[in-house]
C-alpha cells in the first residue's frame, strides 16, 4: 500500500515538474505515516513541506499543486486533503484493505516477512552468563530478547546465528572451583575457613555433594591447584547443563556455544593482539599493552596484557570480536546488562580501529528486572543464595507469560514483573489477552465447521460484504503488520510486536463482542470467518517470532 502511494506521489512530482509549475527537479525521501488520529487519513506525507525550501513556496503551495497532479484515483483513495503547515492527507478506498485481506490469506505465515536484510550475516551473541551460576531473572530477560531480536531480523530477510559466549576462563573460574572445593572437603568432616569472595549459595553444596559421590577421593588426593582445577572443570560442566536445560525449557536454542578459554588454547588472543600491533593500535608503556582506544572516541587508552603478563579481560573481548568479524558476520549484535554500560564505547573503538563502521557493532543493553507478586517486591530463591532464577519463574508462570512479559517494554527501560498478573486467566493479564484472541477464533471456525459454514478461498469471498467500521479498522491494522516488523527490525526493538499485538488484540476483541460472525447470510459469514482468520493468522505470526504460542484452546 506504502510502495503504490509512494509511486502515485513520485510520478505527481515528476508531472509537476514536467509542466513547470515545480522547478526543483528533486524526489526528496518523503515519509509516509499512519496518522495518529482515524479522522486525519489513513497515511499522511510531508513531501511538500520537504520540497518548499528549494521551490521557494510555502509548503501548502506546494502541497495544492501534488494534489492537483494527483488527481482522483478512486481505486485507490476517496479523497486527499491538506493539512496544518502542508502534510498531504490520504483518505484510502475500502477496496484498498480488501486487497490487504487477500495477501494474508495467500501469504499464510510469510506474511510480514521481508528481504530488507538482504541476506546479510548477522551475528546476535545474547545471555553469555559466567558458567558459575544459574541463570537469574536478568539474564532470561536478556534471553528473551536477544532470540526476539534474532527472529525478527531472520523474518526481515538477515542470516542470523545465535551464539553464547561461555566465559569459562579468568577469576570467577578460580572462584567457582575453590568454593566446590571448599564445601566438599567440608562434607568430609573437614574444618574450614570459607572464603569471602566464595559463591555462597547452596547450590555450591549440591555440586560438592555430587563430585563427591563421583569422584570425591580422586580429588581431595590431588594437590590444592589441581583439585581446584577440576572443581572448575566439573563446576562450569555442571552449570552449563543447567543453563542449557534452563535455555530448552525457554524455548531458546543456540546455534553456537563459544568458549572464551578456547581463544587461549588456539593462541587466538596473542594472534589477534598482534593484528593490532601491525596496524599500530596498540602500544607499550610501563610494562604493559594498551590499546589506543583515545583515538576512536573513548575517555582513556585500556590495558590488554597488565605488566605481569597476564591478560585482562578486555583482551579476550578484543580477541573474540575481531574473530566475529574474521568468521564473516558484517553485523554484530551483543546482548548486555545496563551495568555494562561504560563498555560501549571502548568495543566501538576496537571496531573502528579495525576498519568497520562503529555501527557495526550494536549493543543492547538490558535494564533490571522487578520481581513483584500482588504488586509488592518479592524475593525468592533458597537454591541461588541472593537472585531469583529464571527457572522458578518458568516454572511458576510459565514460558509464554515469561517471553512476553519480558518483551513488554524497551530493553532499555526498567521492568515490573508482576508474577499473579502473569498466572491469572483473564483480560488482566496481556499475554493471556492476545493468545485468547487467537484461541477465539478458533473456536469460531469449529462453531462454523459444526454449522456447515465453510471457510472459502480469497478468489471466492466478497470482501465487499465487510462493511462495519471495526472490520475495515482491522483490515487497515492488519496493514501495518509488516512495516512492524521491519522497524523492529531496523531498531532490534521487538518490543514493537508486542505493543502492536495488544492493540490487534484489543480491536478484535471489540469487534467480537459488537458483531456475530457467524450471521444468518452465508455470504456475510463467510467474508468474516476470512476477516477473523487474517486476525489468527497476523496474531500467530507476531507470537511465532517472538517465541510465544498460539494456543487453539485455553
């Protein structure tokens, strides 16, 4: 629809000049909105505000004279009228959202998608937690968007990967295998001093106790470093079949599961380090390796090997990004907590430094989590010491509830999680309002189906029928669908699909609640049962990428 009035409007443009009652000769890129209030039009340009400048006429001359070149269209639109400074109203046809009922029905489930991505590799690297742990609350809702943000870019036409970066070297390693350690010589009768810095949960004793029971004289027989050494090993073994059981039961899959220590055992970092020092990024000072991150914008030049030899953990970040680049991905989307924050700008210097466009890498930086019940702060999580999992809050509500409350708002912004609202069978709770629309409709088609009323093909409907404003009000929402999903896309802002998916909600519902689908004229009937199916259908597909389903029942 968007692409025929942008041609109807370059083709006015052109006559306009043609004639010479425009001089410029200029297509300026012109936007084409929804406007924000039903009275206004269904879409709205500013090309004759753009165009008055260089025509040296006030922008509603200009406007009267695009209207005048683009005539009358009844195919296409009633009527056009100016507006406030000199935006251009379009008031569309009831054969234009006819025409958009038709595509749905032949697109089926590519409805929506794109090839705007054109292919284009495209990395999405998301969730990453240390393998020391469970997953928390945090980290499902970076889960949820980064898969989000994967599915809509692949619905948009991109090649995504999936990966998950396993930091399985450095401090928090040690860490997590002196605390096993620590604990099972503890379970042995052994006296001890656990240490502060010690992971502190009781899940610590769980991994003890079964080390332990496999091999727990094996390893208290070791000396201290190689008993902690394979408390390590068998801790990040452990807590990654958690993780990744955590992950299948959130419906997440990974395409690729990248361990940092493997940069070190393939030399990658010293190869990639020395990248940098052939093409004069970095330098020594004191005994130690920097990178000259000044020169690409940041606050102060960062250290990748300290003076005693040893790596920093920006080292193994430089590595691991510029392999990202070395594995051909031309795009690269990492997932963060909002307390990386400061970390931004130093990566986007590796990546200028590098020969890339800064916005080559994005990074999507996901703010805190507030666990609520009834409306009040609420804690859990004996098992995890002090954070809540995700695997209790699955548990308790549900994967769908989860995704998609995790999805409600901007990545960037805080978040309440209410966990009664997410249980509640009702219109209180989104996610059950929108799979409850989905799930309406299917019980229409079986009431239908009982009734003999059949659903027909496109060729065989009269759209026409559809004559209430709530019908044509769907069919122009409907509309929108795919420009959602490409701005989603464009912004990695899935978001977007959730808001559209509650107003698609809340309109049918209306329209269900107004007017009988299944209505005495078969004809009537039938063009209805096809409105309501583009409904189930935008709603199936909108909740297929963002991993949620589609229930026939509930």
């Amino acid at each position: 629809m968007k692409d025929l009035l942008r041609q109807k409007i370059t083709g006015a443009l052109q006559a306009c000049y043609a004639a010479g009652s425009l001089a410029s000769g200029e297509i300026p890129d012109f936007s084409l909105e929804v406007p924000g209030q039903a009275d206004h039009g269904d879409f709205a340009t500013n090309a004759a505000l753009l165009l008055a400048k260089a025509e040296r006429k006030a922008p509603r001359q200009v406007a009267e004279l695009l209207v005048k070149a683009l005539g009358s269209d009844a195919g296409l639109w009633t009527r056009i009228e100016i507006a406030g400074p000199g935006f251009i109203n379009f008031f569309l046809a009831p054969t234009c959202w006819y025409a958009v009922l038709a595509e749905i029905l032949q697109r089926d489930t590519n409805y929506g998608r794109s090839t705007i991505g054109q292919g284009k590799k495209v990395q999405v690297e998301f969730v990453s937690a240390n393998p020391t742990g469970p997953l928390h609350i945090g980290h499902g809702r970076g889960a949820a968007v980064g898969d989000a943000v994967a599915s809509v870019l692949s619905a948009a036409g991109f090649d995504v990967q999936r990966e998950y970066y396993i930091n399985d070297a450095g401090n928090q390693v040690q860490t997590l295998g002196r605390s096993i350690w620590m604990r099972l010589r503890e379970q042995r009768g052994e006296t001890i001093s656990f240490p502060e810095d010690g992971y502190q949960a009781e899940y610590i004793r769980d991994l003890a106790k079964k080390l332990d029971a496999l091999e727990g004289d094996a390893v208290l027989s070791l000396d201290e470093k190689a008993a902690i050494a394979r408390c390590s090993a068998f801790g990040i073994e452990q807590v990654l079949v958690w993780i990744a059981d955590d992950l299948k039961a959130f419906g997440i899959v990974f395409n690729n599961w990248y361990s940092e220590q493997s940069l070190y055992d393939r030399d990658m970092v010293n190869l990639e380090l020395g990248k940098l020092a052939s093409k004069g990024l970095s330098f020594e000072q004191d005994g130690a390796l920097w990178f000259r991150t000044t020169d690409y914008g940041d606050d102060k030049d960062r250290v990748l090997i300290k003076s005693d030899g040893s790596p920093t953990y920006f080292a193994s970040d430089v590595a691991y990004h510029m392999e990202k680049f070395d594995r051909g991905f031309q795009r690269v989307i990492d997932v963060w907590g909002a307390d990386h924050h400061g970390y931004v700008p130093r990566m986007k210097a590796v990546i200028e430094g590098l020969g890339h466009a800064p916005d080559d890498l994005e990074v999507l930086l996901i703010q805190m989590v507030n666990l609520l019940r009834d409306g009040v702060p609420y804690t859990m999580g004996k098992r995890s010491g002090n954070f809540i999992t995700l695997r209790e809050v699955i548990d308790e509500v549900g994967s769908d509830a989860c995704r998609f409350f995790f999805l409600m708002r901007r990545a960037d912004s805080q978040l309440d999680f209410d966990l009664e609202l997410a249980k509640k069978q009702s219109n209180e709770n989104p996610v059950y309002y929108v799979q409850y629309a989905h799930a309406r409709v299917r019980s229409i088609q079986r009431n239908a189906r009982d009734a003999g009323v059949t659903l027909p093909t496109a060729a065989a409907v009269d759209f026409a029928l559809l004559t209430e404003p709530e019908e044509l009000a769907l069919a122009k929402l409907m509309q929108r669908y795919p420009a959602v999903i490409e701005q989603a896309a464009r912004g990695c802002e899935p978001h977007r699909i959730v808001y559209y998916l509650q107003e698609l909600a809340t309109l049918f519902h209306s329209y269900y609640n107004r007017h009988k689908v299944l209505v005495e004229e078969v004809a009537v009937a039938q063009a209805r049962l096809c409105l309501v199916e583009c409904v189930r259908r935008v709603i199936a597909n909108a909740l297929g990428i963002l991993g949620i389903s589609a229930p026939d029942t509930m």
